[in-house]
C-alpha cells in the first residue's frame, strides 16, 4: 500500500506562497533528516515525495532480482553441444552464460563463437535463454563466422545411401540425450522427404501436425514426458485422420515421416524404454503400426445392403438421427454419402478387372493398370482382413491381376514408396565384392561357388546356416509332369522352381521356365536365366510384403539381409520374429565384413 503524502511540519512553514515571480526555496531537511528542495505548493510536494517512496521500492525490487538472477547464474548446468558439421560432440558442466560455454567449448576441441540450437539453427542471445536450453536439455551447436548452419533430416530407411555420401556423419542421429525438440507448434514434411520421392508423397510435402488439435489430456502427458499408454492410439487416429485430409492412400514411408516428426518433439513420450527408463529406441514403432493399423482399418470398404433401396433407407435414417445434433451431423451425413459412392465406384472397377481377366469383358491396359492403382485402398483392405485372412485361392478370384509382375510391382511401390527394381540394380553393383567375400571365407560350401547370380543367394544362405532351397531351387531334367510340378514346392511361402530342359532333337537349345509356386499351387510361369534371379527374388519378396506372408524360418536370415542390403529398406522387426535382425551379431559381421572388402 502506497504511503499517504506528508510533509514535515517545518517544512510545510517554508513552503508559503511567495511574492511573483517566486524565488527559489531553500532547502531544508525532512523528518528523516534528507535535504529536499522546498515545493511551489503543498500538493506537489507531496506528489515528489510519495514518487521517492516508489522509486525506493522499485529499487529494491530490482536489487533483489539481480541478486536471484546472480544466484542462478552462480549454479552449474549440464551442456550438451556439437560442431558445425556435427562430428564432434561434448557434454560438460559449465555456468550458464554463453562466454563460460564458449570458453569451455573451446578447451574441448569446439571452435567457433556463436552458439544456436542445433534443431533449426536459431543464435541464443540471451544467457537465460541457454539456461532454459541446458535444463530442457535442448542441443545446442557452436558455429564459427565461416560455418554455414546445415539441416539434418531424420533418419529414414530410404535416404540411407544419400547420408552416406554426404558431408555430414551419417552416424549421428538425433537420441533421448540429444533433445533435439523444436519449439514450433508443427512440423513440415518437406524439410524431411527427399526431393527425389514419388509422386505418391506429394500431397503429403507440405503436412503439419496438427498439434493444437490434440486433445489436452494427451498434450499433458506429452509435455510431461509421460508415456500415453492407451492414449496413443487416439493420438495414432488423429494424425491419420489429418493425412488422410490430403489423400486416402498413405504410403507407409509417410507413416514413418509424421510418428518421427512426433517422437522428436516429445521422444520421452514416443520412444520405447527398457525397465531402468532408458531409451532403446530412435523410431516410434508403436505409433507407427498404430497408424498403420487405423489407416488399414479405414480403406475397408463398408458394408453394403443387398439392395440400392436399403442403402438409400440407411443413410436417410442415419443422416435423420445426426440432424438432430446440428450443423455437425449434415456434414458426416455428406462425408458418409460420399465415401459409400467411393466405394461403389471402386467395387465396379474391380468387378470389370475381373471380367477383363477372364475375357468377359474388353479392357486396355492402360485402364487395367490405371483401375488397379485406384483400387489400391480395396486391395489393402482385402489383404489385411486379420477377422478372415484370404488364401491365395481367394486372392487370385478377387485380384488376379496382382499376380502381374508390372502390376505387383505398381502395389508394391505404392505400399513401400520403394521401387522394387532396386534390388536388382543393387544385386549387380554389389556382386564382384561379394563373391570377394565369399573366396576368403573358411566355409567350403561358400568358398567354393562360381561366380553367378544364383551362387550370390546360395552363399548368403549357406552363410547364415540356411538353406537356400527354400528361396528357389533348380531341376535339370525338365519338362516335368503336372502332377510332380505340383508337389515338388517345400514350402506354402513364395518360392521359385528353375526347371532346366535340356537339349534334344528338334529344339533350338536348352531353356529354363521359372515357376512361382504360394501355397502349393503354381501362379505364374515365364522362361528365365541366371540374369534373371535378381528380378525374381524380388518378385517374392513383393509376394511376401503385398500378402502379408511370413519367411519360412529355413531361410528368414537370408531374405530379411536381402532385403536390408540389396533393397535398403529397414523392416520394423524380422517377419516371423519379434527381434529385430540387426541385433543379430552374424547379420552385423556380415555388413562389416563387407565393407573393408574391396570392390
């Protein structure tokens, strides 16, 4: 409360009225003994007083945040802090303030004089502001006058080979210590999907999370570094329901893209931990087959009555009910009306596809091909119907078509965002450096292979102990007879036979048919040679993704490293085990084996 303006009894005496124009007063001392100079009038020397009395406490109010503001500067922080291209990283204790850091930077190894935040590069001007930075535990960067601030995108199974070349450590990825986090409320895809994506990414490049959609209690948890439990899946929900604003088919890559722009913002919340709290993971796993999962669950189409009457009875009714809730209930009327004529209108497609193939009806192949990428959504509900899990009877009565190689390969991309021609390409450069390998190797089944592209999957398979028939297998003396094609398969998973017809009267020479038997019956045959082993194995591993199929364990190492290596996608978990094959010691010895061999 502001003290009541007094003057000293003496004081008020000086301060009469003086003859025009007034005279100076003479100073003279107040009740607490301090010179003031006499007013022109009784208010306004009361006036000068009580603004002394604020000005005393504001004083103080300064000298008492001066002497927190000292205290706290006085306490030492955890500093976590890189070079300009990353390659050097430190963590030492210092006093929050820029000069302290950068000087201890320096004894480190740092050089440079300016520090920013490693996420997104902006300087730190204010020692409070690193203050808050250490205890967020936010990295931060140190750059010199002739650096120049370099995003690093987020760790992505298709970009790999791109971060290897490029200037920067393709080891260094953002981990719970880091906390790279970034303070802006959304994030876009186009700082984090390479330039050279598909057209199926781009109406994803510009997304941004959605994060001041997110309901409060999941925000809580978040900024709380608190895991979401069952939360998660509504959080899984909302981000597929804002992607699929922009288009109903998501690649997986995008999936992947969104729940890592997620688990960087709030990675204690996102990233799995062991029993102790520590992190054990750098991709949000849990959130991505979530996302999956919903998106999956969407594509499926809804249910339709046995009449056009019925379905018209159905929404009339349920569009009645929403009504009565507003405005609200016309539009999920309207979104309900549309998405049921999306699917009539792809249940069509489908019908001609099938007359096509059977040869009811005339279709061009442009169209087919064209109607197969748009039913893409009808496929993937059809594939991933976990109540009744189609066999491969049911799929070629439904989808016979996916069974062509160009058209699987089209269904494969779109659901990896990956083209499937890679392996083939990677096959062939890596070729001269694996049988390198496989010479120096002290196994005789391995050392002992021709050089040739079947050897090339023989060897890996002999490698890890498995065995290659399981993938394909070659018979020298064809033709053979149906009934003997047909039982000749050692497994219901994707699997090859060569079956080689030698010279005899007539023929022009030897030749050999590829024949690719799922579930014992044979779905397709096409004359092959050894240059065709790479396109076939990834014929399979097409089959083994689109259908959901498991490896058969006699050779689950050796697809899964083919698929790593020669394809460069790096699956969630091995396809019939829940343990990751890159924490397989044998798998790693392998790629570093490879790497110091020279090729």
């Amino acid at each position: 409360m502001d003290a009541a303006p007094a003057v000293a009894p003496h004081a008020a005496n000086e301060a009469k009225p003086q003859p025009q124009p007034p005279a100076p007063a003479a100073a003279a001392p107040n009740e607490n003994g301090v010179q003031t100079a006499a007013k022109k009038s009784e208010t306004a020397t009361g006036t000068a007083t009580g603004s002394e009395m604020h000005s005393n406490v504001d004083t103080g109010k300064v000298l008492e945040a001066q002497k927190t503001k000292s205290e706290m500067n006085s306490e030492m922080v955890l500093i976590t802090i890189c070079s300009a291209d990353r390659k050097i990283k430190k963590t030492f204790m210092s006093l929050p303030s820029r000069k302290d850091v950068i000087e201890k930077a320096h004894k480190y190894g740092l050089a440079g004089s300016t520090i920013v935040l490693e996420s997104n590069g902006c300087e730190i001007c204010e020692d409070e502001v690193l203050l808050f930075a250490a205890k967020e535990k936010i990295l931060l960067m140190l750059l010199a006058e002739s650096d120049e601030y370099v995003i690093l995108p987020p760790p992505s199974p298709l970009n790999r080979s791109e971060r290897a070349g490029s200037s920067l450590d393709p080891s260094f990825v953002s981990n719970a210590n880091d906390s790279t986090v970034s303070n802006d409320e959304t994030l876009s895809l186009a700082s984090v999907t390479p330039s050279n994506s598909k057209l199926s990414t781009a109406p994803f490049k510009e997304f941004s999370i959605p994060w001041s959609k997110v309901p409060n209690d999941i925000m809580k948890l978040l900024r709380g570094k608190t895991s979401l439990g069952k939360r998660l899946n509504a959080l899984a929900n909302l981000l597929v329901d804002a992607l699929r604003e922009r288009s109903s088919h998501i690649p997986i890559l995008v999936f992947r893209e969104v729940a890592q722009q997620a688990a960087e913002k709030y990675p204690d919340s996102l990233l799995e931990k062991d029993r102790e709290g520590q992190q054990i993971a750098t991709t949000p796993q849990s959130l991505i087959s979530k996302m999956i999962n919903r998106n999956n669950a969407l594509n499926r189409p809804q249910k339709r009555a046995s009449s056009s009457t019925a379905d018209l009875h159905i929404t009339s009714s349920s569009s009645s009910k929403k009504r009565k809730s507003g405005n609200g209930g016309a539009v999920a009327s309207n979104g309900n009306a549309k998405s049921l004529a999306l699917n009539r209108d792809l249940e069509e497609k489908k019908d001609l596809l099938i007359s096509s193939y059977r040869g009811a009806a005339k279709v061009e192949q442009s169209t087919i091909d064209d109607y197969m990428k748009e039913c893409f959504p009808l496929q993937r509900a059809f594939f991933n119907n976990s109540e009744k899990i189609p066999d491969i009877t049911a799929i070629k009565d439904n989808w016979p078509y996916i069974f062509n190689k160009p058209l699987l390969y089209q269904h494969f991309e779109l659901l990896m965002s990956i083209d499937p021609r890679v392996l083939e390409k990677r096959f062939t450069s890596e070729k001269e450096r694996l049988f390198k390998f496989f010479k120096m190797s002290k196994n005789k089944k391995v050392n002992a292979l021709e050089e040739n592209n079947a050897n090339m999957v023989r060897g890996l398979a002999y490698y890890f102990n498995e065995d290659p028939d399981y993938i394909f297998k070659q018979y020298d003396h064809g033709p053979l007879p149906d009934d003997v094609l047909q039982h000749i398969n050692p497994t219901n998973a994707p699997w090859v036979a060569l079956v080689n017809t030698p010279i005899s009267v007539g023929d022009e020479g030897a030749h050999t048919d590829a024949m690719v038997y799922i579930e014992g019956q044979i779905m397709s045959t096409f004359p092959a040679s050894d240059a065709d082993i790479p396109d076939i194995i990834a014929q399979l591993i097409c089959y083994y993704y689109t259908f959901n199929m498991m490896y058969p364990k006699e050779a689950n190492q050796t697809l899964e490293f083919i698929v790593i290596y020669f394809l460069q996608h790096t699956p969630e978990q091995v396809r019939n085990s829940k343990k990751s094959i890159t924490s397989n010691s044998k798998y790693n010895q392998l790629i570093s084996k490879l790497a110091n061999a020279n090729g």
